[in-house]
C-alpha cells in the first residue's frame, strides 16, 4: 500500500472493486427472485392441479350419475314397452272372442234391426283393437324395439296391393283413387314402407269428398319421391304443426262414418324417422294436400310377384273342411269353434302343442288346417305346435298362427315355414277369406 501512492489509481481499484460486488449482489437479488417466483408458480401449479382433479372428480360422477339416469330410462322404455305388450294381449284376446262372437250372432240374425246393431258393435270393436295395435306400434317405436330391415323393395306390387285394399272405400265415396305404375324400387323396409303409405292414402281419403286421390312415383337426381295428392279439405295453417301429434284430428268429412284415431300421421313420423327418409307436405284449404315422401333409390327393381288375393268367400264354402284350433283361451276356443260351426266346418281343439297332437291320435281324421294362437300357457308356442302337427302327420298342413304380436320377426319365421299370419283381433270375413285360400 506505501508504494501506491496515485490517488486516481486508488479510486479506479475501489470503484472496479465496489461495481462487482454490486453486480454479485445484484445476481443473488435476481436468483432469489427467481427462487420466490418458482416456489410461487408451484404453488399454483398445485392449487389449479388440484381444482382440475375436483373438477374431473364431479365429472365422472355426473358421468356415473348421466350413465345410471340413462340405464333407468331405457329399463323404464322396455319396461313400458313388455307391459304395454303383455296388457295389448290380454286385453285382445276378450276382443278377439268378442268380434268372432259378434260375427257368429251376425249370421243368427233374421231382422234388419238386428243385423244393424250388429254391425255396429262390430266397428266399434274393430276401432278398439286397432286403437290398441297403433298404441302398441307407437310405444315400440320410441323405446327404439322396431329396428327396420332394408333391403331393395319393388313399389309396383305395393302399389297393386293398397289399390286394392283401398279401391272399395274409394267407391264407397264416388271419389277416384289412381296409382301411377312405376317399375322402380327403392331401399327401405316393406312392412313399415307399406304402413307408411297405408296411413298417408287412408288420411287422404278420410277428408277427400270429392275429386280424388293421385299416388305418384319420380325420381328425383339419386332418390326417389313418392307423392299422395288429394283434393280434400286441406289443412290450416294455425294445424300445420300439430297433424302429426297423437289424437290430432282434423274435420273429418261427414260421409266418412268410421271418423279417424288421430294417430296414423303420428305413426307415420315414427316411422319415417326410424328409417332415415324424408317427409314434407303442402297444402291449401279447400282444393287439398300433397304429402312427398322421399326414399332412396335401389340400383335395379326388385323381382317380386304380388301376392294372390284371397279369393272371395262363398256361402258355406269350407263345408266339410277339418280344422284343427290351437288355443289356450278357453273363451277364444269357444267362440273360434262356434264360428267355424257356423261355417259348417269339422272342429277339433286344443289348448295345448300335447294336446292337439292327441286329437291327431286318430288317424281316420287329418286336419285340412290348423289354426293356432302364438302363445300359449308355459311358453309354448303356436308356431311350435304347428311344426309338431306336420312333423307327426308326414304332411304340409296349411295353417293360420292367430296372434296379438306384430313383431317383424314373428312375420319372417312364418313366412319361412309357410305359415299365414292374423292379427288379433281378427276379422270373421278375412279368416274365412283366408282358409277359403288356403284350401282352395
């Protein structure tokens, strides 16, 4: 230090001296900083952690709690479903005794009076079961049962076939009803396809008084449209939003006695969304309605052969015919048994598969039919009893499975066993068409 004797040096050494242990200080101020800050941000990084797994928590147990609310809806919708089935049943089985009772009375009729209140309580039995049917179909279609089949579907056989279904009202009305030919198919389910239809064309005649009833088929770039014209009464603007909810009737026309449910357009839309196609209409007041229904197009029209009709029934005309009846409600039996009687026809019965192949003990008589219901106590099944009946005579015996079920896949095993299908409750003159058919 003696020899350093330039002040100026001295003040350099010093302030060289003094900058760095700022700039020491300066970096530990900074590192403790930055120490502060990261013990901070993790402190948030926990907390929003932590907030995060509370939320994912309530997440999932909403999720369990969504997934049980949705497990007990769909128990509830088959659970209504299996009930409404079962109560359908039950409640058409004294419906369908009732209507072959009626119609067995019909025949004991000698006074116009009579043969009138006859066929009243007939209509109004007829309206009942198809109330009961439509509610059914309505309930299966929302709980999602109904799960259509598509496949290619020729339009020109349908439509031969609601022609004639329709023709007699038709002319019952002195209105025309036409159907434009059409080689074309498209991809859709038959069966709901044809109650699609069915329901549009009847709704149409239901308010046409005058004029008619055109059912059109175009094609439309790669679809297809069908359309129903009708020149009725129309439909107002203050109804256009509800003619397709439940027992939504319009003014029906006064020549149309058997009025209308208010549930065909309602089953009409379930089953239009169910098979994924398109459904508008137009309509004025006073000059009528257009429904377009617009279907997809098949690549070539499907092969098909119209069924044959039922040929017409003839006084007695089962005289002498053997019929085998199936059917474990005794008060069925004995209303199918005293109709059949009154058609002159040979009656064995039975209310089991056992017991029907025991009347076939005797080989003197074989069956030229059997009639049976689906189901039958102890989960035996009609379907069943006829196969045991031909498997035990060696023969085809044509037959009739009468039941309260429309399931799409009841209708495919019997047509694949050669088995007609009625629905409950049955009309007498259908039946006695049909086993005319059958016989024949």
């Amino acid at each position: 230090m003696r020899e350093i004797d330039d002040i100026e040096r001295l003040k350099r050494i010093n302030a060289a001296l003094m900058s760095r242990v700022e700039r020491a200080m300066d970096q530990q101020g900074n590192a403790f900083s930055l120490f502060q800050t990261a013990i901070n941000l993790e402190s948030r990084v926990k907390l929003r952690t932590e907030e995060l797994r509370s939320t994912l928590r309530r997440l999932e147990r909403s999720n369990i709690d969504l997934a049980a609310a949705k497990e007990n809806a769909e128990r509830a919708n088959t659970s209504k479903t299996r009930f409404l089935a079962a109560a359908s049943h039950d409640v058409l089985q004294p419906l369908n005794a009732a209507l072959l009772s009626v119609s067995a009375l019909a025949e004991l009729q000698s006074g116009e009076e009579g043969r009138r209140l006859v066929r009243q309580i007939e209509r109004s039995l007829e309206t009942m079961g198809e109330l009961l049917r439509t509610l059914l179909d309505i309930s299966k279609l929302d709980a999602g049962v109904i799960q259509p089949e598509l496949i290619d579907v020729a339009l020109e056989p349908m439509f031969a076939s609601l022609k004639s279904d329709f023709q007699p009202l038709a002319d019952k009305k002195g209105i025309r009803l036409r159907f434009r030919a059409t080689d074309l198919a498209v991809v859709s389910d038959r069966t709901l396809l044809r109650r699609i239809l069915q329901n549009i064309v009847s709704n149409a005649l239901r308010y046409t008084t005058r004029g008619g009833v055109l059912v059109a088929a175009r094609r439309r770039g790669d679809g297809l449209r069908v359309d129903v014209y009708d020149t009725g009464s129309g439909i107002p603007d203050d109804e256009r939003d509800d003619i397709f909810e439940e027992f939504h009737r319009g003014t029906a026309s006064a020549t149309d006695l058997a009025g209308g449910l208010g549930l065909g357009l309602s089953i009409v839309r379930r089953m239009v969304e169910a098979l994924g196609h398109g459904l508008t209409f137009s309509s004025t007041v006073g000059r009528g309605t257009v429904f377009r229904l617009t279907l997809p197009l098949a690549p070539r029209p499907e092969a098909q052969v119209a069924p044959p009709e039922p040929e017409a029934p003839r006084a007695y005309g089962l005289f002498g015919a053997k019929v085998l009846l199936i059917e474990n409600d005794a008060t069925v039996a004995e209303a199918t048994t005293a109709l059949l009687e009154r058609w002159r026809c040979n009656v064995r019965s039975a209310a089991t598969a056992a017991a029907a192949l025991d009347a076939l003990g005797d080989s003197d008589w074989v069956p030229d039919v059997i009639i049976a219901d689906q189901h039958l106590d102890h989960g035996g099944l009609g379907s069943e009893a006829i196969g045991q009946a031909r498997r035990l005579l060696l023969r085809q015996v044509p037959a009739v499975i009468v039941t309260a079920d429309p399931s799409d896949h009841l209708q495919r095993s019997a047509r694949a066993a050669g088995v007609e299908v009625m629905l409950k409750p049955v009309k007498p003159a259908q039946l006695r068409a049909l086993l005319a058919h059958l016989l024949a």
